[in-house]
C-alpha cells in the first residue's frame, strides 16, 4: 500500500515589511492597540508587479530543491488561495506549474481560505494513498494585500503577503505516511469572513462597487468566538480518533491568524509553550500560507527534525477547517 510522506517545505516573504507604526499613519490605530489585540508587528507586503504565482514559486522551487525529487517527476500542483492572479481562470496553479517548467501534471486550486493548507494536504493524501499520483507539489500562495481595505483598520492590521510550499510523495513505509487529515466546512457561518467580489452570489452594478466588494470583509469577534470553540473541537477529535495525547505532539502549528486565538486554543488543549509554534508576530495573517510558511522557519532555525510529529491546525472563510497529524519524513534525515 501507498502512504503519503511529508517530505520538504519551503517558504517566500516579500521584501517591504508594513510595520504597526507604518500602520497607524494610515488608519486610526497604534502599534499597542494592535499588538494587544492581535500579537502582529510587521507583515511582508508584495511588490505591485509581483503576483501570487510569482510567491508560489519561489517558495515552490526551495520545497523541490529539499524534497530529493526530481522537478520531472513532480505528477501535480495544488495551490490554495484566496488571492488568486486571475478571477476563474487560469487557476494559480497552473501558471506556478509552467512557471516551474513542470510539463503536463496536473494542476487546479482550490479555495478554502486560511484552511486552505489542511485541504491541500487531504487531497495530496488522498491522490498518492489511491495510486494516481506519486509526487504532488502543494502550495498555499496570497497576496492579501490586493484584496486587504487599508482604510479598514479592522482587516488591514491583520494581513499579510507570503507562500509555503511542500513535497507530498508516495512510500512503502507507513511510519513515513502522514497519519490523518481532518476537515470540515459550514456555511451557514459564510457572513463572519468573506469577499463579496461581484460573483454571481452578489452582482454588482458599476465598477466602484465591484472594486469595494473584492475585499475581505469580517466581523471580528464572532469570528474570534467560533474559531476557538471549533479549532479546539476538531484537534480533541483527531487526536483521539488516532489515540495520540496532546504531551507526544513535537509541534503544534496552528493557522497563524491572531495571537489570542492561538493562546486560547494552546490553554484549552493543554499544549506547552515549546510546543507551540508561532510566527504571527513578524508574518501577521498570511490565510493559506501561514501554517507552511510556520513549518518552512521552523526547518531554517533547525527545530524540525525528520520524524517528529506536527499537529497541524486551521480555520478559515467559509467557513472552513481542519487539522492534520504529519510526521516529518525528509528523504535526507535532519
């Protein structure tokens, strides 16, 4: 039997750095007003000529680069975005692919928000564990900032631009293969987090109103209420359908929206602070990239290790969510 191993990560961030001070020159805001509430200081702003697929390759080059595979042999592309380079088509994917220079695999995005990541992951599973795939490149690419209403200092102190990439393939060994995916959606919560952009759901009349439309819209603390309460139901769930206790989980890597959530989340499942993996102080809330961009700094400061266990969780637009148990299973052990 086929089982999915996690074998590489990778990560890009853009060059300008937004800080909480820049911020507040912009909106009515502060840099302890935001600190306080979210856990943010700076998040990385894309160029206005760089697109989500220029993020998603760069981050996708470094994930083939460690995964031990061969460019050729990569079978299909998975991006998960909200912040796509075109509305409908051509997917985000398939411009990384040929950008990468991947022949004729297989590529399609999907849309799943800041659970985006988790959703990839269960279909990369569930490709290779069937036998139709043997090594598939997932990506989770935005630039938020093209959608982000900086006049809002409700959202716009919460964005950020960034992509995380992995190397999903096929082994023999089970010890390797990822352990389980979970994920889960419900929409009849779709009103706490969403862009209305003119789709067929929401036509517009004129073009003002299109532009206004396309960005992110949320209303915070309901949104805060819900994802506590469904983040820490969905990791009790996993963990106990596979009987694995919170103490042998190496990293808990959470969606990196908002320090508070994390906290809360981390307090109810009993989760130490070294377990706990945060990066939402210097990247802000990156949607479907925050939690490979969290594994890709962890592998760079040498703090992942080739067998250790990621508990991986996300809630998003949708809404959305989802959890992962993934055991790290470089080719080169680390």
């Amino acid at each position: 039997m086929a089982y999915a191993a996690f074998r590489s990560i990778g990560a890009y961030v853009p060059n300008k750095i937004l800080t909480n001070e820049d911020l507040s020159k912009m909106v009515d805001t502060t840099d302890e007003w935001i600190t306080k509430r979210t856990g943010i200081k700076e998040r990385h702003i894309a160029a206005e000529d760089e697109t989500t697929s220029d993020l998603g390759v760069k981050a996708a080059k470094l994930a083939i680069e460690r995964s031990g595979v061969e460019a050729n042999e990569i079978d299909m592309v998975i991006c998960a975005t909200i912040s796509p380079d075109y509305f409908c088509m051509p997917s985000t994917a398939t411009i990384i692919s040929t950008k990468l220079g991947l022949g004729n695999a297989t590529a399609f995005d999907i849309s799943a928000a800041c659970t985006g990541f988790v959703y990839i992951l269960s279909i990369a599973k569930a490709f290779i564990e069937s036998g139709m795939k043997k090594n598939i490149l997932i990506i989770g690419a935005e630039k938020l900032s093209a959608i982000t209403d900086y006049t809002d200092r409700g959202t716009c102190i919460l964005f950020g631009d960034g992509a995380g990439a992995a190397v999903i393939s096929a082994t023999e060994n089970k010890e390797e293969g990822i352990i389980d995916v979970h994920t889960g959606a419900d929409g009849t919560y779709a009103d706490l987090l969403m862009t209305p952009n003119g789709g067929t759901g929401s036509p517009h009349d004129s073009l003002e109103q299109e532009a206004g439309a396309c960005y992110m819209q949320m209303k915070g603390n309901e949104t805060f209420k819900v994802a506590v309460r469904t983040l820490t139901k969905d990791v009790v769930e996993i963990l106990a359908d596979n009987n694995i206790q919170s103490d042998q989980i190496d990293h808990f890597i959470p969606h990196q929206a908002n320090y508070r959530i994390i906290k809360a989340v981390g307090d109810a499942l009993k989760m130490k602070e070294e377990q706990v993996v945060l990066t939402v102080a210097k990247y802000g809330n990156t949607s479907g990239a925050s939690i490979p961009m969290a594994i890709n700094d962890m592998y760079e400061q040498g703090k992942l290790k080739s067998g250790e266990l990621m508990l991986l969780d996300a809630f998003g637009g949708g809404l959305t969510w989802g959890s992962a148990l993934v055991p790290f299973s470089p080719l080169s052990k680390v």
